[in-house]
C-alpha cells in the first residue's frame, strides 16, 4: 500500500502519489481507498457507515434490528428521547392481575400524547382528500403553536385540527372549502368555522381571500369538462365580479353558477345539471340558481369573444 496525503484547504486528503488528482474509488467490503488510475491502494481501514446487519423478505415485519431510534420531531417536546416499551411475553412482564408492569404510556407526557394524537388525525384527513405533505406540514406547526400558546382552551383538538389543515390550505394557495375540510372530519362546520377565526385571531395571522379561480380548474376536472368548457366557466366568473353582477355571493356559488352556463352554452356532452355540479362544489341547486339568475341578463358580456357556442345565449335555460 502506497499513499500520501497533502493539505487542502486546511484539511487532510488522502491521494495517491502517483497520480495526486485522480478521484479515489472506496471498496466498503474490503475497507480500502484504490486509485481509479493506477488502481494502487491508497488507504486502508475505512469506517463502513452502513448498518452491520442484512435484512430478509422472509422476516418478520416487526423484527427491526435499528437501534438508533425514529427520526427526530421537532415539534414534540421530548423529541425523540422517549422509551418505546414492547409488548411483554413472560410471567415477570405482568402483575399478579396480569396488567403490563411497564407500559409506554408512562414514557410520554400528556402534551406530547395530546400533539401525537392530533397529528396523525391531520394526517388523515390530508390522506383522504389527497393533500401534499407540504400542506400536513404547515397544519402541525400551526396546530404546535396553538397547543403551546394555550390560546383555544375548551375547544377540542380535533376541531382545531381541521382548523389549521383548513388554514394551511388556504395559505399554500390550494384553498378547500369548509364542506370539503368537515367532509373527513368529525367536527360540524360551525365549530371548524369559530376555531378558524380565533386561531387567525390568537396567532396574528391572516389568508389570503378565495376567488372563483381558486376552485375552478379542481371542479371543471372533477367534472369532466373539456378544457374550452373551463376556460369559458373562468372568463364568465372573473367578468362577473368586475362588473359587479354578483355582490354578496360566495365565490364558490358564483364558480359553480360560470359552470353551469359555460356547460349549458357547449355540446351535449358537456352539458352538466345543477345537482351534478352543486355535488362537486358542494353548494345546494337553489343557491347556484340565485347566482346564475343574476348573471343571466348580461350573459352575452360574460362569455370570451372566441367561445364556439352550440347552444345560443337566447336559448340558455332562464330558471
């Protein structure tokens, strides 16, 4: 074995005297550094940073040999220094009752039980409406800071748990509406809706304000609708709140009311009832009924002038 080592940049670098430039290739088996010119052994003994054992298909699904614990949560109090007790299997495992002597409720404070709990409830609710990672998140830091300021006392976790998913939604830009949040929650609307507003209250914070656009493209896909279907539906709810046709509507209803005229004005296939999209937005028929009423009479200045319309604007429905 041959080497030599020179300084860089104020560390050390094994190299080969040889050939000092030419990159090392590390064998981990062997525990040697060789020279990928000359093929020398350049340095001997290397730490294989790897774990020691090797895991089988067969095995059992519970027997893991890491002894290094799970990765550290920054938002539990205790990180990752709890003690996580197996199930016992012998006669000293249990008193003379036959209860565990040693349990691993005993190992984690009811603050962090409490943080626990209410993440894996937000992680849930994500899972069953298809929600990034990134928004689970921003929901478990603002449901931390919730928990430490002691801001909510009296609310129940759960509902401040579709809270702040509902807040993480609307401040990621990819907002969901109340119905959607309660929909895989086991909290009423209007308890997710008061602990919104003293969570925007208690932490200072605030979310931007929901527009149709914001819910278009997700109900026009859930739909099936073409993407000149869509494009129309957008143009008619943008113009309609700059004009003004609409004041004091939802922008869910007024979205769903551009749908129903975009979908009414296109070919057969396209063409969508109120119940089908009321479903999907989640708004009844007569609320997307007293919206599209409203936008009725200036429909001719609400659709893009490049819209290929099948039915004509007299012959829409008038409701």
């Amino acid at each position: 074995m041959a080497s030599n080592s020179r300084g860089d940049g104020g560390g050390i670098k094994i190299c080969c005297s040889a050939h000092p430039d030419a990159p090392l290739i590390e064998d981990y088996r062997a525990g040697d550094q060789i020279c990928s010119e000359c093929g020398l052994v350049v340095g001997d003994r290397v730490i294989d940073v790897g774990s020691e054992w090797r895991t089988f298909s067969n095995e059992k699904a519970n027997a893991d040999p890491s002894r290094v614990g799970g990765a550290e949560n920054a938002l539990l109090n205790g990180t990752d220094l709890s003690t996580m007790i197996g199930p016992g299997t012998g006669t000293a495992s249990f008193d003379e009752h036959g209860v565990a002597k040693y349990q691993n409720r005993r190992t984690m404070s009811s603050s962090d039980r409490a943080l626990v709990n209410a993440f894996k409830e937000i992680s849930n609710m994500a899972d069953r409406i298809n929600l990034p990672r990134t928004i689970v998140d921003r929901a478990n830091n603002l449901f931390k800071q919730v928990h430490d300021g002691k801001n909510l006392k009296g609310r129940s976790n759960d509902a401040i748990a579709s809270a702040c998913l509902y807040i993480s939604c609307r401040q990621e830009g990819v907002p969901r509406t109340f119905k959607e949040i309660c929909a895989v929650s086991k909290i009423s609307k209007k308890e997710i809706g008061r602990c919104f507003k003293l969570i925007l209250k208690a932490l200072e914070t605030s979310v931007d304000i929901i527009t149709t656009a914001d819910f278009m493209s997700r109900f026009c896909s859930n739909l099936g609708l073409p993407t000149m279907v869509q494009r129309a539906a957008s143009h008619i709810a943008r113009k309609a709140v700059e004009l003004d046709i609409v004041p004091g509507r939802s922008p869910i209803s007024v979205a769903a009311a551009a749908i129903y005229m975009a979908s009414q004005a296109s070919d057969e296939k396209s063409k969508k009832t109120q119940k089908e999209i009321g479903d999907i937005a989640g708004v009844a028929d007569v609320t997307i009924r007293q919206s599209y009423k409203l936008m009725y009479p200036r429909a001719a200045e609400l659709f893009p002038e490049d819209f290929r319309f099948t039915t004509p604007i007299e012959q829409l429905p008038q409701l």
